[in-house]
C-alpha cells in the first residue's frame, strides 16, 4: 500500500513495485504448476498401487476369475493414470493464466 501511494509521487518507484509484482506472479504461477503436478502424481501412484494390490487380492482368492479381473484392474489402472492428466493440466491452467 504505501509503496502505491510513493508511485503517485515518483514514477521510478512504481516501475520498480510493477516489476516486482510480475515476479511474484511468475513465481505463484510455478508452485501452482508444481503443486498440480506433484499433487496429480502423488494421487495417482497411491491409486495405482490400491488397485494393483486389490488386483492381486483378487486373482489369489478366485484364480478362475482372472481375465475379468484384469480387465477391470487395466480399466482402474487407466483412470487412475487419467486423473494426474487433470492435474497437470490444471497447474498448467493456473500457470498461462
């Protein structure tokens, strides 16, 4: 606030607040890109290791169901993988805007 009210008095300093402004924004937009990306990672190895356990549960307790068991672990495994896509591209979102 009082380096706005300096900027109406002398024009230096309201250049010097304006191209600090732009470098915290450049450096929010980063940890916005770096928190959708860790965050969509990090969901995504915890999802992805659930459903392979939850695969390997499965095939041991009914061997005979195998194949529908795997259809369905790739299927779960796709959708998991989908949901760091969503991150990454909202960090990505939140970075160019």
């Amino acid at each position: 606030m009082l380096i706005h009210l300096f900027s109406i008095f002398h024009p230096l300093i309201g250049a010097a607040s304006s191209a600090g402004d732009t470098i915290a924004k450049k450096g929010l937009q980063s940890v916005a890109l770096g928190f959708g990306a860790g965050g969509g990672a990090a969901g995504a190895g915890a999802g992805i290791g659930m459903v392979f356990n939850a695969s390997i549960q499965a095939k041991t307790r009914q061997p005979e169901l195998r194949q529908d068991i795997e259809r369905d672990q790739w299927l779960g495994f796709a959708l998991t993988e989908a949901t760091f896509f969503y991150g990454l591209v909202g960090g990505f979102i939140a970075f160019f805007l």
